[in-house]
C-alpha cells in the first residue's frame, strides 16, 4: 500500500523495509504480490467528496478485496514487465495468510483463527541468497506473523510470541539445497503459557533456509512465532479498540474488562523506550 506519485512512471511512495522511498509498483518485486490495485475518490457534481467502491469481479482471489469495507472507487491496471531493483519475494503459496474483514461482528471476529506463512522466497533460482536478502525475507514473514496478535487474549496462543525490537543476520550456512541463517535478536516482550515476560533479552536462533523450484526460502520456526515490536503494536492497539466497543452482556463486562487491562498494560510496555 502507498501513495501514486507518477502514473506514467508507475511509481508510489510507500514504506518497505528499508524505510520510506519511492518504487516502480509495476516492478517484479511488486507484480510478485499481485495485480495492483487503485482507489481515489469520486468527486459527485463538484461539490462534494464522496467515496464508492466496484464490484470485485468474481473469481479473483487477494487478501486485499477482503477489506470490502473499504470506501473507495477500485481501478485496474494493465501489467507491464519493466525491470526493478528489488528480487521477487512473496509468501509461500503453501500457507494463506488469513486477515480478518472489518465488517464481521465481534463474536465472529474473536473465533476467527488466525494464521502466519509457513515460508516466504527470498531469491528466485538457484543463486544464493546474501544476508541483506535473508534479513529482508525474515522482515516479511515477522510483518505477516502479526495477524496472530488479533484475538481477545494474546497470552493464550498455541505458541509462545516473541516480539522484538530488532534483529541482524550474523552469517549464513548453506550447503547444496538447505542451510541455516545465524541471527541475533533483541526481544521486548514474550507471550506464552497465559502468561507475558517483559524481560528484554538478546538471543542468537537459527533461521532455516531451503531451496525448491521457485528459488530460496525462509521457513517459518515451528516452535515459536516472532513479531517485530512496531507491527505488535499496531495489532494490540486495533485489538484493544475493538474490545471497548464491543457491547456485551453484563456477565461479559468482567473478562472482556480483564482482557482491556491485559492489552493496555503490554501495549504500556511495548511502548517505552528504555
């Protein structure tokens, strides 16, 4: 997501993981997530601004036209194939990422079960990959890993979360069509067994890498799920928004009064700069 600076150029400012900057969204990196889509406003007789949306045509599948809600006037571009500085890294087709639509009621939202993807390729065929290329792949799969934060009680996952407030890859161990990335992370928080840990360590992981036919990959660790701190941040708060709107019963008051607190005090934490 970002914002058209040139139409002719196809380029938008948005942020990416080396922070803010302008790319070619027709770019193979870009074309790798999918056919691009734009939303403006629909000005009504010059007087005011409104905002409509079209129909999606059928058959399309993209986690983008979940957010129906959405107001806006949805076009469609055609989709060249112009050179881009950036190597083509998208999330495994193995495992959707599951998001949420805005317009389902609390009840519904709170049973939905979120996941993460499994893999993400990080460089396409058989070259492999450097550590800038790792770093940005691991970057992707922390941003995607955030969805799990999305329920009433974060605690309570089935594996533990550790959110962090960064990480480096050390070196890279490859050999043939597997190898590991040696990564050192700072953790603020973990989140496990019901319980949350504030204590910030610095640990050092292996991170697999494999290669398959679409090219390198960075798999998923099976035993934990990491979230950088920012993009934890961002789903508590929406988390915590959520639950003091919700109009419960009077039984209900207690636990969803306990869950606000839970959420407002990790979010505290989160948020200190120490």
């Amino acid at each position: 997501m970002g914002i058209i600076l040139n139409p002719r150029e196809h380029s938008f400012y948005s942020l990416v993981s080396t922070g803010l900057e302008a790319q070619n969204y027709e770019g193979t990196y870009w074309r790798s997530r999918g056919r691009p889509r734009f939303y403006r406003y629909k000005v009504e007789k010059a007087e005011i601004l409104t905002a409509v949306k079209a129909p999606a045509p059928s058959g399309v599948s993209n986690a983008a036209e979940q957010h129906d809600a959405a107001p806006a006037l949805e076009e469609r571009s055609p989709v060249a194939a112009p050179a881009s500085h950036r190597p083509a890294k998208t999330a495994s087709e193995r495992t959707k990422v599951l998001h949420s639509s805005p317009t389902l009621p609390a009840a519904a939202v709170a049973a939905t079960s979120f996941e993460v993807p499994q893999s993400v390729i990080i460089t396409a065929g058989n070259k492999q990959p450097t550590s800038s290329q790792v770093a940005e792949g691991i970057s992707e799969l922390g941003n995607a890993s955030g969805n799990v934060l999305r329920t009433d009680d974060p605690t309570k996952l089935a594996l533990p979360v550790v959110i962090f407030e960064r990480f480096q890859v050390e070196r890279l161990e490859i050999k043939r069509d597997h190898g590991w990335a040696r990564l050192r992370i700072d953790s603020r928080a973990t989140l496990a067994g019901g319980e949350t840990d504030y204590k910030r360590r610095r640990e050092k992981i292996r991170w697999e890498l494999r290669r398959t036919e679409s090219g390198w990959e960075a798999i998923t660790p099976a035993d934990r799920t990491y979230v950088p701190n920012d993009v934890a941040v961002r789903h508590l708060a929406a988390q915590l928004a959520r639950l003091t709107e919700r109009n419960g019963a009077a039984a209900d008051q207690e636990r969803v009064l306990r869950q606000e607190s839970q959420l407002a005090n990790l979010l505290s934490a989160l948020l200190e700069n120490k």
